[in-house]
C-alpha cells in the first residue's frame, strides 16, 4: 500500500504523538509498505521518509503546548501534497488539531483513518462541537490510543472507535550488555510544565537519600524556576533535549524512570520505553500509566501530587534490589506486548478493511 501519515505537530520537536508517528512509518515500512510522513518540522526533516509542511507555532492546548501549523502557507502545502502524492490511505493523527489534520479533512479525497490520542478535556472540543463534529464524520475509520482517549472523543464528537495501544521500537533497546548502571540515579523525561509533576519529583528528592542522583530531561515552561528551586542540591543534573539515542541510553543507564504527571496522560509510552530498557518505574496511578503498567507487578504507581508517597515509593525501588529486579523482569515481558512491529500489523489490518470497504 502507499499510505499517508499526517502529524499535526513539529516532527523535528520531541513529543509522544511525532514519536508515535515517526515509528509507525518505519514499522510499516518493513512490512513492505511504501509510506510517507507529512507534518510541520521547525529545521531539517527528521528522516528522508518526510515532506516538511513548515515552521510550526506553539499554541497552548489541554494544559501543554503543541507545536501545530496553522497558517495558510501550511494547508497549501498540505493540500498539494496530498494531491501528488496519490496515496491509497491516508492515517490522520489527532485529525481534529487545528492546522494540517483538519485540512486534510476538509479538502478530503483518500479514505481516511483516524487516530485520538488526547485525553481529558478539550476547550476547542467544547466551543466548536458542531464544527468538529462534521469533519470528524468525513473519517472513514476512528482509532484511539487508550480508553481514555476514546472516551474524551465520543463525548466530544461521538461515532465508535477500535483501541489501539501505542508502539514501542524494542529493537532500540536491544543493543547487547546494557551499560554499567549509574548508581541509585533516577531519570525524568519530559516537558517542564506543571500537568507532568516535575515540582513534585524535585520535592521528593529532599526526602531521598544523599546519594541518589536524578537526570532531568527535557525543558519548558517551568524550567528556569525549578533549576533555581533547587540550585543548591549538586545531585541533580539538568540534561536538557535529549536525541533518541542519548534518551535511549539514559534510560538503559537509570535505576529508575520516574514519571509523576499530574494529568492528561492518555497512555504511558514512556513507561514502555523504561521497561523495555530494563529501568524500573515509579508513576503516578493515572489512568492513561495504569493501563500500561500494572501496580506493584510492573510498576510502582502512587497518588499524583503526594510528594511523601512518590519518596516512599522511591525509595523502595532504589534500596530493595529483589523488589527492583521484579518490576524490571516483569516490566520486560509487558514492554513486549506493546511492540512497534505488533501495532503496525494492526493498522495494516485496518487500512485493508477501509480499502475492502470503498
């Protein structure tokens, strides 16, 4: 098949909904698929497989910031694209962002696949339902990528939708003999804005023994002011952006992944990428984390905002190793249930069922 994938949002900018897209691509090309990406990117595209739509702009949207193009240059190049390229299917990803999804459905002429990765609640949802509503019906088919994102797009806009789990690349991770852990070192991955509870983690450290570390990656909003919150503690080393590569290896590194957000996760893909990189996890009970990861089984999860339980729970995973050493081995397994490879063969099924259906 020849098949599109759009992203909304700047694929040379770390996110999960561009790393979701980006693996999907490659995923489907080794099941012998001729597959194009098309999405905004801020510098060169990430890889060959992608035509640059343009510089996006950073718009607030469900407590973050998504980096989304919205001008009119964008959904010009958007339309000539889709135009020339002659897909057989095209994969919208949050089709109903504003910008280069919701152009490629308004000037629709491919069957259309959906995929909602959003969870919790949507201001733009609320005020321009019978809009959305109407270019959610020009889908040929609705996917989600939990529960709760089905959940958040059927109050909002209706219709039925297949579950799909998000993908993890465990080729990636297998790379030989991990490297010499860093010891009792805690990792976070992230944007620092306050839905992803980096304040919490930094309070917790206080409670933490004097010798673990933590790696802060990411940046964002709240940086410059949690660096100067906790500028006197030399345990804590601020990374910044990381590459794909250097994130793999801190995760092969860290003793533990710590993920505590406070809201708006829809699904735990960076728990995955922990577990199949043999880190154990300390999350937040969310439910988009707990349907990934199972508590006390491949995870240790807690009440988001409670910074005495997260040190509590920390503390456990960093000072009992049988207790570490379980939630690795059992994280392992979950993580290979969750496979890039896995959730392509699923799409391709899909994509055939729309094709069968036209």
């Amino acid at each position: 098949m020849r098949i599109g994938i759009v992203c909304p949002y700047s694929l040379s900018l770390p996110g999960g909904v561009q790393g979701q897209v980006l693996g999907l691509a490659d995923a489907l090309r080794a099941r012998g698929h001729d597959v194009r990406v098309l999405g905004p990117c801020d510098g060169p595209p990430p890889d060959a497989g992608v035509t640059p739509l343009g510089d996006s702009l950073p718009t607030a949207a469900n407590g973050s910031v998504a980096p989304i193009a919205p001008d009119p240059s964008a959904q010009l190049r958007t339309i000539r694209a889709l135009r020339d390229e002659r897909f057989e299917i095209v994969n919208l990803h949050e089709p109903l962002a504003p910008g280069v999804t919701q152009t490629a459905l308004l000037f629709k002429s491919q069957p259309l696949v959906g995929t909602f990765h959003a969870a919790g609640e949507s201001a733009g949802y609320r005020w321009l339902n019978p809009i959305v509503r109407w270019l959610a019906a020009k889908l040929d088919l609705r996917c989600a990528v939990s529960a709760d994102a089905r959940d958040m797009a059927m109050a909002a806009v209706g219709g039925t939708y297949e579950v799909l789990f998000n993908g993890v690349d465990l080729q990636a991770y297998d790379r030989g003999a991990p490297p010499a852990p860093s010891p009792r070192t805690i990792l976070f991955l992230g944007r620092h804005e306050p839905r992803k509870g980096l304040a919490v983690l930094l309070g917790a450290m206080g409670e933490l023994p004097a010798d673990v570390r933590l790696w802060v990656a990411g940046d964002g909003p709240e940086t410059e002011e949690l660096r100067r919150r906790v500028a006197g503690d030399p345990r804590i080393e601020w990374l910044g952006r990381l590459t794909e590569a250097e994130k793999v290896e801190r995760l092969r590194a860290a003793s533990v992944l710590c993920a505590p957000s406070l809201r708006g996760e829809s699904f735990g893909v960076v728990l995955l990428e922990a577990m199949a990189a043999g880190a154990a996890v300390v999350a937040t009970s969310l439910p988009g984390y707990a349907n990934v990861a199972r508590a006390d089984r491949d995870a240790l999860l807690v009440t988001p905002g409670e910074v005495g339980e997260l040190a509590a729970a920390l503390r456990r995973v960093l000072l009992d190793r049988e207790l570490a050493a379980r939630l690795v081995a059992s994280g392992a397994e979950r993580a290979a249930g969750f496979s890039m490879a896995q959730l392509a063969a699923r799409y391709e099924g899909l994509y055939e069922q729309v094709l069968r259906r036209r």
